[in-house]
C-alpha cells in the first residue's frame, strides 16, 4: 500500500501559479520521490486542467477536486459533477472537509450522497472526517468520528476497489491553528477509524488508506506517517509552495 500524499490548495493559486507549482514539484521530486510514495495535487476548480497538463507525463502524480454535486447534470448553478472533474483529468475527489461542513453548512448526509454517487462515477473519493476543539474536550472523538464516517458510508455500494476509497482524519482543532494532533492522538482516531472500517468493509476494510491532515509540515511529516494506520497525510498552507511540500513527500 503507498502511502498518499495529497495537497489540498484550497482557494489559493490562479491558473497560471497552479501549472507553475505543479510543474516545479514535478522537477523537484524527479529522482527522490521514494517508491512508497503518490503525490495528489488538489487545486482550485479553475486550475484542474492546468495541473493536470503539467503532471500529466509523470510517474505518482494525480489531480483531485475538492468538491462536487451529486448528480451527473443539471440546473445547479454554481456546481460541478464527476463527470466534469473527470473530463479536466481528476481521479479522486474531497467529500466532507470540515470547511465545507462547519463553514459551508454541509451535513453528513449530503456528504454520504456525494461519497457514494462519486464512487459510482468512478471517482475515488476521500471522505473527510474529524472533531472540533469543543467535541474533543467534552471527550465525543469516538462519537463524532463514528457518526461521520457511518453517514459518509453507509450509502456506498459494496464491491468497490479499496484503492477507490481514502478516509481523511482531520481534527478541525488542528488545521491551519499550527497545533498537531500528538502521536497519541492520532493513534487513536486512526485505530477507530480502522476498527470501524473492518466492522463495514469485512474483505477489504484493512486495506482503505487512512490519512492524517492538520498542521503537517515537513518537520512533523515523517513522525506521523511511521504510526500505526496513517497511510498518507492530507497538507493545507504547507502544499502551497513546492519546495515545502516536496520535502513533505519525502518525509
């Protein structure tokens, strides 16, 4: 299983940044990227096609999208399908980030929706899951974490690649704050999220890649992608550049 690193751009980078910074992570991980390794650059709708161009020739590069609507057309203004993430050059798609349900409103169903009708489209999907400051100080990490992920799942079909499907653990506590889940932390949600993943997908729920997002930088990379269960990690401000996230890969 290679683990995944995956850079989230988020509403950053105009077309133009977004080809440059892909096209330099390219040429700097040319000859180090370890062999363990894929690298998923997640940019903003408006620069899918571009990224894709410059990464499109190389070895462990993929494009994702951060967001879709559940449906394959129609009048949503404002909205983009899979289809239409396909056809720019994506594979993989978010679902669930705590921006889009804390700051956006999204709820857990409408992410399951999503989950499932990417998986349908041939999407491979990651499903984003985590607590807030508050929930984890009033002890609801296994609350929360179980109830997010159920709802995120329980609508996918069965019989799925388990390479198609990545659970992204973020405590929102931890993204963009500069704090870091502790080794501890981490074991935890991760050990959860697995344990519940067998508990749904008995044949292949050993092998869904578990990431771990918030605050990574390439000081702290290496330690967590060692723990137990962390296959990946999902990066925010520190995938921005490409020196900063390249040494993260090779982390």
């Amino acid at each position: 299983m290679k683990k995944l690193m995956a850079a989230n751009w988020k509403m950053y980078k105009t077309w133009d940044e977004a080809r440059d910074t892909a096209k330099a992570m390219v040429r700097l991980l040319a000859n180090s990227m370890p062999k363990d390794r894929e690298v998923l650059l997640i940019p903003p709708f408006t620069a899918i096609r571009g990224v894709y161009d410059a990464i499109r020739d190389a070895k462990g590069f993929y494009v994702g999208g951060q967001d879709f609507y559940p449906a394959a057309e129609g009048a949503y203004t404002g909205e983009i399908s899979p289809g239409q993430l396909l056809d720019a050059g994506c594979c993989f798609a978010l679902a669930g980030h705590s921006e889009r349900r804390h700051v956006l409103g999204e709820s857990s169903e409408l992410v399951g929706k999503k989950v499932a009708f990417g998986l349908d489209s041939g999407l491979s999907m990651i499903l984003c899951v985590g607590e807030t400051v508050e929930e984890r100080k009033e002890g609801k990490l296994t609350e929360v974490v179980l109830k997010q992920l159920r709802a995120g799942l329980n609508t996918a079909a069965r019989g799925f690649d388990p390479e198609m499907l990545v659970v992204a653990y973020e405590p929102v506590w931890a993204i963009g704050t500069g704090l870091v889940a502790g080794p501890k932390e981490i074991l935890e949600a991760h050990k959860l999220i697995r344990k519940e993943l067998l508990a749904m997908f008995p044949d292949i729920g050993s092998e869904i890649r578990i990431l771990y997002g918030g605050s990574v930088k390439a000081d702290n990379c290496g330690e967590i992608i060692a723990l137990d269960n962390v296959d990946g990690v999902l990066v925010g401000g520190a995938s921005l550049k490409a020196d900063s996230f390249s040494l993260i890969v090779t982390a």
